[in-house]
C-alpha cells in the first residue's frame, strides 16, 4: 500500500475495508434511506452513487436520498434517469430531477437547510440507513475528515447504521483542520451554541464516529464540479452599487460601521455579483457567516476587504478554485468550514447580527418573495437556507433583477404565486432599477416604495393602476383578488406578462 493511502487512512484494520465503488454499493439495498454529503456541488460523493444508478438499471432499487444541498457531476441525473430515486430533501439542483419533480414522480420535500437534521435526530422522518462521505483522510480514532463541504455529513454519519467513505485524492490534505465539527444536544436539554463571532472554532476538526460503523472505503481522486455562476453584468453591477450606497447611509446613520455586521450571501450569480460589489466599496475588516463560500469570498479576502469567512461549503468557478485550491494555505486560517445545521443556526444568526442578501424569482407589492416555484407550481432549486437567514438577520435583503425573458417577465408582481419568505421578513429589496427600504412601512407604503424605486416601465405603470384600484376597495394590504395574479395567468396563455396593447421595449429608469 502506497504511503499516499497510508497518510489518509491511519487506522491500518481499516484499510481491509478499501474497494470499488460497484461493491460499496451492494451496501445498499431496496428502500434504503440514504445520508449523502454535499453541499451546493461541493464535497460530494463522486462515485459510489454513479454506481448505485448502475445497479438500478439492472434491479429494482428505489431510495430515499438527503444531502447537505445539491449535489455536482452527474449524481442526480443519473440517479434520475435510472429510476432510483423515489423521495429527495431537502435541495437539489439538477434540470433532469427538478423535471421529475415536477412530473410527480419523485417526491421532493423543499425544507429549511437548518432542519434537516433536526428532523432525523428527534425521529420525525425515516432513520438514515447508510452514509456516504467524502473525506480527505480518517484519522487515527476513526474520525471522518470531510473535503470542500461538511453539510449534513456530520449527523449523516452520527445517525446511521453503516458509513461508506469516500477518499478523495484530488483534495489536498491541507483541507485538514479547517473543518469546525460542533453537534447541538438534543433538545430538551440543549445548550446555546458558543459561537460569539464569525471566526470562533468551537468542535472538532473531524466527525467522530465508531470506526466500525466504516464498511467501505473507496479511493477516488475526481475534483468538485464548479460553480455556473456568471461573472457580474450591468444589471447585477447595478444592484450592488445600490446596496453600497444603502450601507454607505446606514454607516452615515450610526447604525452600521465600517466593517458592517457579518455577511450572507446566497447561492448564485447575482449575491455573489453584489458580494463582489464591495471590493471597490468603502468597508474593510468585513466577516462572512454564511452558507456557500464562493468566488467572490476570496476576491474580499484578496483585495484585503475580508479578515475571516465561515461557511458550510466552497463552491467556486474554474478560474477560482484553481487558484484558491493551489494556494489553500493562504487562506485557511482565516476559513471555518462547519455543519450546516450551524452556520444556519437561528439562534447564531440571530446573535451575530447578520446582513443576509439572498436572491429572489419574484417579489410582490408587499414584500412577499417567491424563491423557490416558477409560475407558483413548478419547482426550481428550493428554499436553501435563506429561510434561516431571513428570518433572523439585523438585515434581511433580496436581490433580483427588474424583468426576465428579454422583458417578458416583471419580478415584480401584484401578487407572488407562491410565497417563501413572508413580507415581514424581507426589509430591502433591490433591483438594478433601485432599492425599497421596507423597514417600519406599512403594507400600502411598502407598495409604493417597491413601484417607485424597484419596477421598470412599463410594469411600474402597471402596478400603479392595480395599487389605485386595489386601494379603492380597501383593506390593510389591499388586493384585486380576481387580477392579483393575471400577468402569471397572461403569461401561460400568451407568453408574455404584457399586455398586447402595451409597449414591449422595457425601460430601466
């Protein structure tokens, strides 16, 4: 055995235990609930669920699968497309599962990413029967070393019956003791969560289960899938300019300093557009408490703007993550990579203060955002953790983009078709047109902010005439009930949320 495989498995009796991929998965079995880690295609396991798909092509296999959040590679197509998957929580992230979703033929449950495993450890749903981890290394006691991800891996692991690891050779060891692995108590006897400020390690470095839980380790050495994110555009150029000018004002106000409060920033291409906003901003010493750490962690960290960022995984472009990933130790004492059941702990987020800045489909008069469902019923991705964070945050922000479809689609509606994130837990929302400052309004207020400084012509015009016939007939947050979602209705039957009498070229001013 090399000294490579020596160095990452340090428990020699375990090392009778290494195999290929196909022969792990005999481990699991017709109607399994399987604990798998990933988190938003990061620190995944890369092999053995391809295989598992493999079997399901030839035998009946369905499963029940949970992750961190979604996975990368081919995991859920092939899954998909082989017929195994027969429930999936509580995120995924793949178009041929999220239309299998949408079919009904997979039974997807969209949950806050800080329950799930609240959910397993109190026995509110169907136990884990077998974990699959990736890891850098198991140590000498048997501790699992997660890799760019930790996720729901940690109580994965804890809670199952059997756990196959995953050893993934592409991942430096140099991810070792980056990792801050704390598990609350189980309630009622839990006791608050001693993380104070962004950069405290309060766990251990590795997940600590009997060695003889481990029936299968497979070496692999594929590295994480990389982020689809798009570098910033004008659009999302402009709505972090508008965020900027907010906090420059909030700085003015005495209600923030110069090193703001702790950031959050969703998944995706206009959070981590407005994160990167803030490199040529005013505010240095900033921290990230967040879920993903993505590109734009690191352009901070780069440009001397960012002293620490904890989260649950990093997802990174190409260009990125090769530059970060050869150069770890440059970074990695000022990372914390922890469960995410804590880095979207409530009572954390609530206690260090955080600026959550999440991304919306759709945003109504009032403040109520939809994140999740693509005309109120078919599902894209899921609710994430920014549930967790809106809920709690000193700032809950949502960003989006004033249209979509070359101006065919206004995110801002009469009415949401379907709502995750109530009005009262939304206090800015921003797009490239400009920012609504919705704290202390009152319902038919937040209308007007949100027309006036967030919708583009002619939608804002629109939007105009429903609020004055809707205010006509009355009521604390006043509604046309029979019109409140006619541009959705219009935009099925047409394709466009416009009328045919209304001019189709979009202003943006």
């Amino acid at each position: 055995m090399s000294d490579q495989l020596k160095q990452r498995i340090r428990i020699p009796r375990l090392r009778d235990k290494i195999t290929d991929a196909a022969t792990a998965a005999k481990w699991i079995k017709n109607g399994t609930t399987i604990g798998m880690s990933g988190f938003t295609r990061a620190g995944d396991a890369k092999v053995v669920p391809l295989a598992l798909a493999d079997r399901a092509r030839h035998e009946p296999l369905k499963v029940t699968l949970l992750t961190g959040a979604s996975l990368g590679g081919d995991a859920e197509r092939q899954l998909t497309e082989a017929g195994a998957l027969v429930r999936r929580m509580p995120f995924q992230g793949d178009p041929t599962l999220r239309a299998a979703i949408n079919r009904g033929e997979v039974m997807y449950v969209d949950q806050h990413l800080s329950e799930t495993v609240e959910f397993l450890r109190s026995g509110q749903i169907a136990p884990i029967d077998v974990a699959i981890v990736e890891a850098v290394a198991i140590t000498e006691t048997g501790g699992i070393v997660p890799t760019t991800s930790v996720g729901n891996s940690a109580s994965f692991a804890i809670l199952a019956d059997k756990v196959i690891v995953e050893i993934n050779l592409a991942h430096s060891l140099d991810l070792e003791g980056v990792h801050d692995i704390f598990i609350p108590k189980r309630r009622p006897l839990r006791e608050p969560a001693p993380v104070l400020k962004a950069s405290d390690r309060v766990g251990m470095t590795a997940i600590d289960i009997p060695p003889e839980k481990i029936v299968a380790i497979v070496i692999t050495d594929r590295s994480d899938s990389t982020s689809p994110n798009l570098p910033p555009d004008e659009e999302t150029a402009a709505i972090a300019a508008h965020l900027v000018k907010f906090f420059m004002n909030e700085v003015k106000a005495g209600r923030l300093s110069e090193s703001l409060m702790p950031l959050q920033a969703g998944i995706g291409t206009i959070a981590n557009a407005v994160m990167s906003g803030l490199i040529d901003s005013p505010f240095k010493h900033l921290t990230m408490y967040s879920e993903v750490l993505q590109d734009s962690t690191f352009e901070l960290m780069d440009a001397g703007k960012m002293d620490f960022a904890s989260g649950s995984s990093i997802t990174l472009s190409p260009r990125k993550a090769a530059d970060v990933f050869s150069n770890f130790t440059k970074y990695k004492d000022r990372l914390v990579l922890r469960p995410q059941e804590i880095s979207n702990y409530p009572e954390i987020i609530r206690r260090l203060g955080i600026i959550a800045v999440n991304t919306a489909l759709e945003a109504d008069i009032y403040g109520n955002v939809n994140s999740t469902h693509v005309m109120g019923s078919n599902m894209m991705n899921g609710i994430g953790g920014s549930g967790d964070f809106a809920r709690n945050a000193y700032l809950s922000v949502f960003a989006t983009k004033s249209v979509a479809k070359g101006g065919k689609i206004s995110s801002i509606v009469p009415m949401v078709a379907h709502c995750d994130h109530a009005s009262q837990d939304v206090d800015i929302l921003v797009t490239e047109i400009g920012l609504a400052d919705l704290r202390g309004l009152a319902p038919r207020e937040r209308a007007q902010a949100i027309i006036n400084n967030c919708v583009a012509e002619p939608y804002r015009q629109m939007l105009k005439d429903y609020v004055a016939e809707a205010n006509a007939r009355g009521g604390q947050t006043p509604h046309v009930l029979e019109k409140a979602l006619s541009w959705h209705v219009r935009f099925q039957q047409t394709g466009s949320m416009l009328p045919e009498a209304e001019v189709t070229t979009i202003k943006v001013a």
